[in-house]
C-alpha cells in the first residue's frame, strides 16, 4: 500500500489534470498509471518530473528503446519493484524482444558481478582509463 | 591501493598465462588491464569470469556498443569506481559518441530520481504491468 | 513472510519482556510492532537496538521530527520497505506535515538524481570542499 | 579523474554562460563548483539540474539547512563521494552546528542499522503503519 | 509476479531438461525452484549461473554453510527477497542453528552501520592497512 | 580527506581517553585507527559503537574469523572503502588465508550476479521457503 493517496483525475486540482491530460494524449492513454498519481499529491513535483522524463526519455542518439533498457538496468541495480515492472513493461511495448530482454538481463548480472569483485579487491584504476576524458 | 596483489604476466603460473594470453590475443592488448591481474590471485575465478564475460557481452540480440551502456548504466548505480571507468573507456572504444554518452547520463539521472520517488511513496504495480509476463 | 517468528508478549522470556515493557511505557502503545517481535528472538540484539534508537533519536540539536525525515531519507535510499512505511507513519504522527513530506520526497528524487551524475562522470571534488574539516 | 572535461567559463557556449552566470548571482560565487562544469558537456541537462534543484532546494514547509542534512543523509546511503563532500560543505555554510552534525551522522548509521535487520528477517509491516495513508 | 514465465519442466527444450535433470539430481529435489525455472528462457544463462554456481559454492577452503552465510550478507546488503528467502532457507537446510543465524543477523546490521558512518565521514583509510596487501 | 577532524589522543577529553585507552588495551595497539579518532567528535556515539561491536564480534556461535568475513561482505555490498581496507585487514590478522580470501571474493561476486538477475526478473518466493520460519 502506498505511504501517500492516489489522486484521481476526478478528484485532481486544475493544475494536476492539466499534466494528467498531457500524459494521456503523449502517450494515448485512458488514465495515467499510478506512479503520476502518487506524484499528483505536490503538483510541482509532477510537473518537473513528467516535464524532465519527457526532455530525457525522448529519441536522440540513443533511441527510444535504448533508453527503455538503460532505465530497466538502473532500477534494478536500485532495486525499484515499481520502475521495475513499469519499465520492463515500456520496453516491450516499444519492441524490446525476448532475446533483447534476456541478452539485457545477462548484462545487467555480469556487470553487478564483476562490480562486486573489482569494488572487493580495490582495484586501482588503469592509467589509460583515466587518460581517456582528455583524449576525447 | 588494491587488497591483492596485481599478477604480473612474468610472475604467473601457466593456467593464468593462459587465460592472459587468450584476453591480449581478444582484445589484441600488449598487456590485459589490473581486474585480471587482480583477478589471477584466484585461477579459477579468472577463467570463469573472462569466459563469462566472452559470452554475456558478445554481440547478439543487442549489439557491442549497447551491452556496454548498459554495463555503464549498472556500474554507476552500483557505484564501482573501476567498473566506470573501465567500460567508460571501452564503450568509446566501441564508438559511443559524446552525444550518445550526455544522454546516457541524463538517462541514469532520471531513472535514479523516479526510482528514489517510485519507493518511497511504495507505489502499487498498475495491473496492466504486472500481468505483461503471460501476454508476451 | 518473515524469516524469523514473531515473538509475542505473552511467550516471551522475562529479558524480553522487559524490553517489550520499556517500549509500551515509552511510546505509550498498547503492544509493540513487528519489528521488536522479529528481533526478540535475540534478546542482546533487542535491547541494544532499543536502548541505541533510543540514545539516537532523542531530540538534541536536531528534533524528533527532523530526525525521523533523515531515517525515512536513509530508508529510501536503502529500499527498506518496513522501515519507509514505519518511519513514515513515525513521522505523521510526530507532526509532519503533507507539504513537509512532499518537499522530503522532492528532496530524496533530486539528491539521488545529482548522486548518480556525480558518481557516473566522477567529478573531482573542489578544493573548497576538501579543506573545510580543518576551517570547521 | 573525470571521465568528462570539466567545462571553464571562458571556453563555454552562451548556453552553458548563462546558466553559469544565474549559479554565481544566485550563489554569490565567484566560480561555478565542478559539478556544474561537468554538467556543461550537456547543456540540456545542465539547466535542467540547475532549475529543479533550485525549485526543491528553496525553503519552503521544511528550510533550507534541513533540506541540506536530507540531502547529505541521501548521499551517505548512496555512497557518493562528491555529494558527501559538497553537500556537507554546504549544510555548514548555512549554519549547521558539529553538534547537528554528530547527530544527523548517528541518525544516518543508527537508520542503516535497523534497515538491514529489517530487510534481512522481512519483517511483515503492521497493518497499523500500512493504513496510514488513509487517514491523512 | 515475475517479469517473465516460469518454464516447466514439461514444457523446456531438451537443453533446458537437461540443466534441471542435473540441478534435480545434485539437490536430490523433485523440481527446480522458481529462480532456475525463471532463467530457463535464456537457456546459455542457466547453464552459465548454474555451472559458475556449483563451482563458487562447493565446499574448499570455506565450508558450504560459511558461504551459504556469506550469501544471506550480501543479499540482505543488496535487498534480493527472493535470495534472502532462498538463501535463509538453504542456511537452516545446511545445519545454521538460530543463534548463528541471529549472530549473522547482528553482525549485518552492525556492519550496515558502521559502513554508513565511515562512508558519511570520509575516513581516511590508515596505512597499515592499505600496506597489507604486500606483506601477505 | 575526512568530513571531520581526527581526533588524536593527547587533544582528547577524559570521556574519548577513556574508549581510546579500552580499544588500544583489548586490540593491543599502540593507537587506534582512523575510524575511532573520527567517531570521537561525538563521545557518545564513539562509546555506544565501541560497545556495540565488542558485543557483537565477541565469539559465540559464529567465531571471530567468520564474523569478520561476514563484515568484509557487508562492507563490499555496501561499497564502503574504509570498511574493505579495514576489515580485510583484520580477516587476514586473524587467520584468513589467501584462498579462503578468494573463495569469500567468489561467492560475493556470485551472489551479486543473482541477485540482479533474481530482482530484475521479480522471481516470485517459492512456498517453500516461505513456510520455512513456521518449521523452525
């Protein structure tokens, strides 16, 4: 159960039904899932996030699915149940495979792995890794 | 400074050569970088991590470039300082772009906040989320 | 489920019981909450933990109400989900506004967004920054 | 070092200029710190951060220097270097005393504490805590 | 609810059969749980984790029970229900009487804190102790 | 650099000399570390700590060498570096040889590696170990 209520459109200001209806028409459809509900309780805070998840999610050098994956990855290192299931869901919509999905879900434990190991051990960093921002 | 010592190609048994050899030969490096030489302390978790990893990270569904992002994406949640700046430096090896990197960044930002947001309002998983497994 | 029993009052042993006694006296409670049940099943762990929440979260320099925004902040970013819904619950009842912990929230997205950019790009630390200890 | 360059003014867009200039006006500094000449390598995202953080940083229902020890207390669990560092720099510019200080650090480790035990028994929350969200 | 099938022995390839014909037999279980039956969609991972699996986790120079312990640690560190559940249940299978299992508990969560204090003050780490590595 | 001073003993007060004095006697070191100079700006929480980890680490079901173990995964999980260095240090002075080190580093990495996979994929907990709490 949510720690704060899930506003409803009917029930929402002027300003929430505002961003409400914006998501809908974005994104074509009927009702706005749950997490912009949670948010709609600080107008403010749903506004900056629809605003700036729009600015960041929206294709540029990365396409659309790639970003989808890249959220998919972060909110499981950070453990996020919700992003979790919303993004994989987002992904699939936007033509993510299952092959894609599994390759995805082998990344992501490869990588928490050798994580752990070089995090572990203290492994100091290669001087030609740390070189390369003034290289680029 | 590392918790082991860094195994140096002229100081290795010859399973670890090996496995040295296999990753210069691979990657066509003059020498393989401090994770595997942190690594060879213990063979057989420097086999089994490098074979590992030839096998997650070969190009397949998703393609060399993408896996590393999303290896990036994983590391910096996970906050592995090795682990940033080695696949930093191996994605632009791959050819990511500055572009492609600033928005793989804004991306990371954003799912950290909305994931941050997602748990502590413990919002509840919309249905249409949860019940994607069965309609894939 | 919990991987422990919960102990309840009426099994318990006379040093758990006497913990259980202490935390209804202090929080003017009719029984104590899972969390307690779940560590009497190791009477050292109970009351050196009551005894440390008790030393830590007395108002000092910082409120009550204060102190329980930063456990929630902590709890958040920790994920624990008993601990975001207790503590939340804490601070309600201590006072806390709608608007406070609407601004809590905000606070808890933006600094785990500006984490993960400081953490991905590894900005250095400003000298500024590092020499305040000594000027403190 | 940073995997990015760190942008100087001098050698700044009119983009990155402007938001440099609102930094050190609302700041009054004579320089931007290095997480914002970082951010300049996307100037997209650099304004973006700049407004929401000012947006939720701005006193308001909680004041400032409470928002700065929520900050400092997202960043410890976190684990970001740079945040611990400028964040905690910051709450003492605006008057945070050691005493504050001590407290909000055994707050922070006192919370981590507790996080884990309740995470590791997976303790059911009381449904006294999961009601809250009604009654509010 | 999962964010892929489960795959049923009934239902899996002959290369899916085979991994848990062997899971079943070096377990001596009737059917797989559900975290081999969740991988199973991505035969090479199956293989791969079940494999590295036997090999970490076989009885050396740590016995099995010490490093079933050691995985209930990093789980709880990294707030996998499932493992937790999992990995507690293998424990008591593998002979952790309750009081070791409230002595790893304890050990936890003193650790979760003294980690969060040493992360938020920025220890620097003494010399002998970064001096080890070569006098092993 | 440290968020605080060290503390040294000569500039301590009668309370911190009193913890230093106990520490350096039951460690049987001529000074103590970094991490307690750091604590003793707040002598209550350098004491309540103190306290805490004798009672914790003292030898009972689990010995000392193992509790240790446990601490350096915790630490590694949580990413804590002054953490790693110390108690890695202290594993190896009281006996962890170098493969029971590597074969610690091995189940860490593994753990972590299905710990991601298990989240990102939200296996659900199979009854089983649900039910095993009841049965103890």
């Amino acid at each position: 159960m949510a720690t704060v209520s899930l506003v409803q459109y009917e029930d929402a200001s002027e300003q929430v039904k505002q961003v409400f209806d914006e998501i809908k028409r974005t994104r074509n459809v009927k009702d706005v899932n749950n997490f912009w509900k949670s948010l709609a309780n600080h107008p403010a805070t749903l506004r900056r996030t629809w605003e700036s998840l729009c600015e960041v999610m929206q294709p540029g050098a990365l396409d659309a699915l790639t970003k989808e994956m890249i959220y998919i990855a972060v909110s499981v290192a950070n453990n996020c149940d919700y992003c979790i299931h919303s993004h994989t869901a987002a992904a699939f919509a936007k033509g993510m495979t299952q092959t894609q999905y599994q390759e995805l879900l082998a990344v992501i434990g490869m990588a928490s792995e050798t994580n752990a190991l070089a995090t572990a051990m203290k492994v100091p960093v290669d001087t030609q890794f740390l070189a390369d921002a003034d290289k680029k």
